[in-house]
C-alpha cells in the first residue's frame, strides 16, 4: 500500500449578511457588475474581460459556477453549465462558421454525448472524448440520451457537509506508480450534515506540470443521504511519455448540484518512477549439430538451434511471441512459433527451433526471428546469425 498524505479540514460556513451587489473593476482592467459575498464574486453578475471576452451568470467563490453565457472576443458564443470556472456540463457552443455543438462538456472539452449542426443540418452525432468524437450513435439515441440528463434535484432545508477520506495503490506493491503500470484511486466521501447532497461529481487534478499521467473518469454520484458515506474507485495510469520521476501532487474536487461542494478540496501525493521501454536481445546462440556434433552446419544436416533471449530493459514486454523465418533452399523440420509470455527485466528464455538447409542456400543462412510484444511498439526483425560452415561460437 502506498502512503498517501491528506489535508483534512473543517467546512467554512459563510453568513448571508455578507452578500453585496456593486461594480467592481481590478487594476488588471476587468469589469464585474453584480453579487458579491465576502469579497468574491458570489451569485449572479457579469464579467467584461478587456479583450472583449463577456460572461454572464453564475458565480460561486468568486469563480464562474452554474448557468451563464460566455461570448468570446472572436464572436464565438457559449450558453449553458459552467463548473470550476470552465465549461462543464451541458450546453451549445456556437461557432464562427456556422457550426453549433450542443451536448455534453467538460474542462472546455466536448466530452460525453452530443451532436453537431450547420445551419440546422446535423452532420454528426455521438460519443466525445477530451474533444474528439469517438464513436457515432444516431442522432434519436443521442437525443433522448441528452434529455434525460437534464436532471432537477430538490434543495433540503438543511444542508450536506461533505468530507473526503483518500487511498491509494499500485500492482507491484513497491510504493510507486512506474511507467506502464495502473494504479486504483479509493474515494471515501461522506456527508455530515444535515441534509442530502446531490448530483455530486468528482474532479481529480494533478498540481505538477507532468505529462504521462492519465485518470480515469469518475462515476457520478446521484444523491449522498446525511450520515452515510459512499466509495468510489478510479483508475490512474503511468503512460508511457511520463516524463518525471518524483512526487506529485493530487487535488480533489466535489461539486455538488445545489452548490454546497467540498471545501477545501482534498490533497494526496503519490510517488512515480520512469522506467526505460523493453528490449529484447539475443544474448546466445547455441547449435546441437545432430550428425557429427563438430559445431559446423553443413549441407542437408538437421541442426536444432537455441536462442537465448534477454529482456534489458526496465520494462515487462507483455505477451512475447517468437517466429522463424526461413529463407531460400532452408526448410523447418520442427516447431517455428513460440509464445514466451512475459518477460520481465533481466529475464532470460530462450527458443529451440530446427531445420535443414541445402546445399545451394546462400553462406549467410537467410533465418530471421521476429520478436512480438503485446503493445506491437517493440517488434522487431533479428537475423539468426547463422550460417554454412563456419563454426558456431558455443556448440553444444
């Protein structure tokens, strides 16, 4: 189990006689008309950016929080859901072009379902991810899909407290994340106060600038009753572009429908390790020259040979096959394909295969061995190294 360090703190409560509405404009330039509640933009309002960038809506701690319209300086425009000061949830974009997204988003990304139409033509509909459509579903699934997501929660007359309890851990077992592995994230939130919460989604953000790090989304949570708590798990994978190996830093953050989301978010560490890509080498060649055992392959004799194979790399290569090609006048007398499994770092096998070659094949034996791996990014190509008449380093 890998320790995981956590901040626990108490929910600040905010009184309501601290809200205000008057102009506000910072030195930086930026203009905000509207509510403020203990010196941070807090209900409704609008935000006039100098670039000419305007959001109007919601703000929740001073962050743009709910329902709103973005219009950009480029005449692009945005209505709909905002979380975390970004686009999230559902809404339409409206594009210079003509083009208009309507469904679902998340950190300014179209993410989950939706559809796009060109002057109210749709020409595609489906299932985003990070921005990119990754499948296509017809637009009556994606319709009725978007419809039922527009879910309306009550507002309880007491409110939820929400807490977080944070665990982590990693296949090997030795405290790190290395490249190539994925680890599970355990969410433990519970709510202490008096009132349900609702629609409560779960945000995990990395504070380094790392690349190579991907989590998985979390399930969303429909209502969370006083006193009860609920587990969700998620998965976090070290890709194979992780650039750093050390300690990185982890935020948590839980909205929650009618606003009372977790405050402050949840913090946690974990440790990471580069680690380098498999590499499969010959390491050995040995020959079991059957006819007259003098290390030589001669013309038309049956030779078995083993090849010794090493994994040099820090890296397990995953599900290793072997082939045997053989070349002109050379001809199998046995086995040509292997499946080795797994070979770990450091670890030795080996293969033993068997032919016959004729008298007219070229000095250089035309046999190559194609290595696999199950990513297919390491396959390669290896000449045997064999050849007519010339005395193998180690016969048996």
């Amino acid at each position: 189990m890998i320790m995981v360090f956590l901040w626990a703190y108490d929910q600040i409560n905010i009184s309501n006689d601290q809200s205000s509405k008057r102009d506000h404009s910072p030195a930086n330039g930026e203009k905000y008309i509207g509510s403020f509640k203990n010196g941070l933009r807090n209900g409704h309002g609008t935000w006039i950016h100098p670039t000419g960038d305007k959001y109007v809506g919601k703000f929740k701690d001073g962050i743009k929080r709910g329902k709103g319209t973005f219009t950009f300086a480029n005449g692009e425009k945005y209505i709909g859901s905002f979380k975390r000061d970004k686009i999230h949830g559902f809404g339409t974009y409206y594009h210079k072009n003509g083009e208009k997204y309507i469904g679902e988003f998340k950190d300014n990304k179209r993410h989950g379902q939706g559809y796009i139409t060109i002057h109210k033509v749709i020409v595609k509909s489906g299932e985003w991810y990070n921005g990119s459509l990754i499948e296509t579903k017809p637009i009556d699934d994606v319709k009725a899909y978007l419809n039922g997501q527009d879910r309306q929660y009550p507002k309880e007359e007491f409110p939820p407290e929400l807490s977080i309890d944070i665990s982590f851990r990693e296949p090997s077992g030795d405290r790190f994340l290395e490249t190539g592995e994925k680890g599970v994230i355990t969410l433990s939130i519970a709510n202490k106060g008096g009132g349900s919460a609702f629609g409560l989604e779960v945000f995990i953000d990395h504070k380094n600038s790392i690349k190579g790090i991907k989590i998985d989304d979390c399930e969303k949570v429909q209502e969370l009753e006083p006193d009860s708590i609920v587990t969700i798990t998620t998965h976090i994978s070290a890709l194979e572009d992780l650039l750093l190996s050390g300690t990185v830093q982890f935020e948590v953050n839980i909205t929650e429908y009618n606003g009372y989301d977790l405050y402050p978010p949840g913090m946690f560490f974990i440790r990471t390790k580069v680690l380098s890509h498999p590499e499969l080498v010959i390491i050995d060649l040995k020959i079991n020259d059957l006819k007259n055992n003098n290390g030589l392959i001669e013309p038309a004799e049956i030779i078995e040979a083993k090849v010794i194979i090493k994994n040099k790399g820090q890296r397990s290569a995953k599900n290793v096959s072997v082939s045997v090609l053989y070349g002109e006048n050379i001809f199998n007398t046995g086995k040509s394909s292997f499946s080795l499994g797994d070979i770990h770092h450091n670890e030795i096998k080996d293969v033993t295969f068997s032919f016959f070659a004729m008298i007219n094949a070229d000095r250089d034996l035309p046999i190559m061995l194609e290595i696999k791996e199950n990513s297919g990014k390491y396959d390669q190509l290896i000449p045997a190294g064999l050849a007519l008449n010339k005395l193998i380093n180690n016969p048996n």
